[in-house]
C-alpha cells in the first residue's frame, strides 16, 4: 500500500471544509490527526482521509 501524505490545503480542498472546521473535527476525534512530518510541518495520510470521506457518504442515496 502505497503511504502518501497531503497537507492541509489540499485535505481542505477535498473536504470542503474550513480551517476551523477541520481543527474541531481533529479535537472531537472524528477526523484523523496530522503526523508530524518535520520540525514545523504536519500531513495527513491520503488513505485515512479518504476512508473518513468514505465513512461520511455510507448509506447515503
């Protein structure tokens, strides 16, 4: 499985989500935390964004 990391603007680009919208998802835990990726950067994994995308439209029609 192929491990590719995305950072924040583009996780907000596909969510469509706001900057602080996403923050409070993080804080509720329902939305996967960044890791940590150098000194002063974060990413998210493309694969546990998208399940979260995923989890969202389950058993919608």
């Amino acid at each position: 499985m192929s491990r590719i990391f995305i950072r924040k603007s583009e996780v907000l680009r596909k969510t469509g989500a706001a900057d602080s919208t996403l923050y409070y998802w993080i804080k509720n835990g329902t939305f996967p935390k960044p890791y940590k990726i150098g000194e002063r950067a974060s990413a998210w994994l493309l694969s546990e964004v998208e399940e979260w995308m995923a989890s969202r439209t389950r058993g919608v029609k």
